[in-house]
C-alpha cells in the first residue's frame, strides 16, 4: 500500500482533476487489479444453483427469449470460465464437449453437500452470496448464501386470467406467481383466502416475519416484469372494497388490481420497515418481447424512496436501472437508498461497464455495491461460470475505471483502492451486517 501511495501523490500537483489521463494508464491498471484481484466480493444478487432446480427463480424465462450478444452460449468468454473453473479441456461448447461438463455438475448434483458451490465461491474469491431463490436449498451453505426471497405472489390473490391473457410472456410469469402464492399460503397454514382484507394483510406480513426467521436477508420484487413500477397511495376502504368484491369470485380490471397491489404494497413496505428487512428491485430492463422499458424505468420508485414515511426502509435498486444507470444512482442521495450492478457486470463488456463505473464511483460511492445476477442457463453452462464472467468482468472494469481516474488526478491510488473495497465488498457487509473481510 505504501507503494500505491507514493505512486499517486504526484497526481494532486495543482489540486485540478483533468480531462485526459496523465500518466501511463497500463501501469496504474495493472498495480491496482494485482491489489483489487486480492479482495473478497460480496455479491448481492445471484441466482445460484443448478440447472435442474426450478427454485432458482420465482419467474421463468418465456420461450425463445431473445439474448443479448454476450449471453448467448456461444461467448468464447464462457469457455474460458469453465476453464478456470474446471479444467475443461476444449476451447468450444459442442455437444460432445459440453457433455464433459454437464457430466461434472451432474455428479456434484448427486453427491450433494455444500462443498461444491463453496468451492466456486472460494475459486472466485466471493465472501458472501445473495441468493435470489423461492427457496433455499439444502446443498447451498447458510453461511456463504443468504436468502433473499420473493414477494411479488402477494399481488395475486384473486382470479388473474385477464392478467396471464395480456401478452406471452405474462402467459408464463403469472402461473408461477400462483404457485409461488400458493406456497406461502401452505407455509402459513392458510387455507383459500382470509374473511377481510386485514386478515390478507396479516397473512402477507406473518409470511414476511416469518421467511426472515428462516434466513431471508431481504424481500426481491420483479414486479417490472408485471406493471409499473409507479405504486399509488390508495386508501383502506377502497382496497378493502376491492378484496370483498374479488376474494371469492370474478375477475378484477387491470385498473382495479394495480390499485390492489398498490395498497398491498404499501403494507409489505410498512412491515419491511418493522423488521429491518431491506427491499430489493427489479431495475432495469427485462427479458422476453414484451416488458415494458417505461413501466420498468427506476423514476417510477421515486414517489415511493423519497416519501418521508419509508425512510427507515431500506430500498436496493438491483441492476442499477441500467440503461437508467445515472437516474438510479442520482436516486441513492437519498440515505436509504443502494444500488447494485449485478446483470451489467454479464451483459456489458468490460471497456462498457468501466465508463459505468467511472460515474458510479464518484457519484455516491458508499452506495454502490457488486452483484453477479448469476443464472444457469442449461446443464452445460451453469450459473458457475456465471459467476465468473460477471467477476472478472468487475474486476478488470474496476481496475481501469479506477486507473483513468487516478490518473486524470481525480483522486491517488490509496483512495481508489478504497473505493474498490468499499464497492466490491464493504458496502454490502455494512449493510447487511456481514463485517468480516
């Protein structure tokens, strides 16, 4: 460190950051990956598990999604990581090699243990994961994975067949919202619906107390996918209205459900803030052909993190809005407000997520935190490498985001290695209340 010190000190000559690096960038960039290389990641969104696990997600991919360029499973970048990670001998996914694979992660399937996944997070020098799931499961390490669980199926309690009609996609996503209702209703012991929106709301809060009881670190919504994201203040009496005219039968317009879930909302929002329990959501844009980039724009939450009331709520933008990266990351002015980068760090390449970061960094740095949005996409190509990809990417990205800033005399080389900490790692822990290296 005293090296990175001395090597930045000359940068502060006449106190004025310029416009152009100054120094040689290649050196900086190299010094400071060799140190940020050394630090353990927190990661706050990942989908970890394997292929074959439909708890990996409460939502679904609809069929023949379209993927982004570096998505699709023909990214050499892939090969690389499951090279890393497992020795995989060929420099290509065909079936006959990717069967090498899916042969491997079948085995450690089978064998069971937790071992396997926290030898990928050892691999990967990632101290703790947040795993996005319906549910845990058993070969995933509690210490090493925390839960972060679903609360959008807490927004369909009544007849959604006009909702799974309204395109495709929603054909597939409102199904698993049923289910994934349905399950919290068995875990609670609640059998249809409740006599009175009260007794929904009790229901919807006990399950909240309760999954925080069984480890859930934070409540996930990808309500994105299914309307705005713009939640009105409507009152009790309309939406217990609405509750007695739908709660046993008869299908509820779009208009009278989004005021439903908006009154719901506010209720699982009144209980986050009881338990301390932090609100995590979709920000950013969506898979499949119709999810709605205005309807997800992050502005849409603004009413909701800047209302006076909430401020002992803490509100996660997962993915950072990207493409509303600036607009999300304005937003953490207010104190209860972070946001992650997870789903960029795989989708951008890192000479685009380092001009992210280089705004991120020094807007509001002690708010922005790591995320991988690991996911598995088949037997062969898991959520491992996954991980990977969005690691080295954050890495490498980092390390020049930070480079051109030290040396545009931005700041030394001790603060962008601080800067690195903070954002791979230190914020999350604080956050959640993980502070160990």
């Amino acid at each position: 460190m005293a090296i990175l010190v001395s090597a930045g000190v000359a940068q502060f000559a006449d106190g004025q950051a310029k416009p152009y690096p100054a120094g040689d960038v290649q050196k900086t960039y190299d010094r400071l990956l060799k140190e940020i290389d050394k630090i353990p990641m927190y990661d706050n969104h990942a989908h970890p598990g394997f292929a074959d696990d439909s708890d990996v997600d409460a939502m679904a991919s609809p069929p023949d999604e379209s993927a982004t360029l570096r998505l699709r499973d023909d990214n050499p970048e892939f090969v690389q990581g499951a090279k890393a990670l497992f020795g995989y001998p060929y420099d290509d996914f065909k079936p006959e090699h990717a069967k090498w694979l899916a042969d491997k992660k079948a085995a450690a399937e089978k064998a069971g243990g937790t071992g396997y996944f926290d030898g990928i997070l050892d691999k990967l020098n990632v101290d703790i994961c947040l795993a996005n799931r319906a549910m845990m499961a058993p070969y995933l390490d509690s210490k090493r994975f925390h839960w972060v669980f679903f609360g959008d199926a807490f927004f369909f309690p009544f007849d959604n067949r006009d909702q799974a009609a309204s395109t495709p996609d929603m054909g597939v996503y409102v199904p698993l919202q049923e289910k994934m209702l349905s399950r919290w209703k068995k875990q609670e012991g609640v059998e249809g619906l409740p006599a009175d929106l009260a007794g929904y709301v009790a229901f919807v809060q006990k399950a909240m107390e309760d999954n925080q009881k069984r480890g859930g670190v934070a409540i996930k919504f990808e309500a994105a996918y299914f309307r705005s994201l713009h939640f009105s203040d409507p009152s009790g009496d309309t939406a217990e209205a609405l509750y007695n005219k739908y709660r046993s039968g008869g299908v509820p317009t779009r208009d009278e459900y989004r005021t439903f879930q908006d009154y719901i909302f506010r209720r699982i929002t009144d209980e986050a803030g009881r338990l301390h329990l932090p609100m995590h959501f979709h920000s950013a844009v969506g898979i499949g052909d119709y999810f709605s980039l205005h309807n997800g724009n992050v502005l849409n939450l603004e009413n909701v993190l800047r209302d006076a009331r909430y401020k002992n709520v803490t509100f996660v933008l997962v993915h950072g809005g990207w493409p509303y990266e600036r607009e999300a990351a304005l937003l953490t002015a207010v104190k209860n407000v972070y946001l992650d980068t997870s789903f960029q760090t795989e989708m951008l390449y890192p000479s685009q997520f380092k001009e992210v970061l280089k705004q991120l960094l020094t807007l509001y740095p002690d708010k922005m935190m790591y995320g991988s949005d690991a996911f598995p996409f088949n037997d062969a190509l898991g959520a491992e490498e996954s991980m990977w990809l969005a690691a080295r990417t954050t890495r490498t990205a980092l390390a020049a985001a930070l480079a051109e800033l030290v040396d545009e005399g931005a700041f030394n080389e001790a603060k962008a290695m601080e800067l690195a900490r903070d954002y791979l790692h230190d914020n999350a822990a604080r956050l959640y209340g993980d502070n160990k290296p």
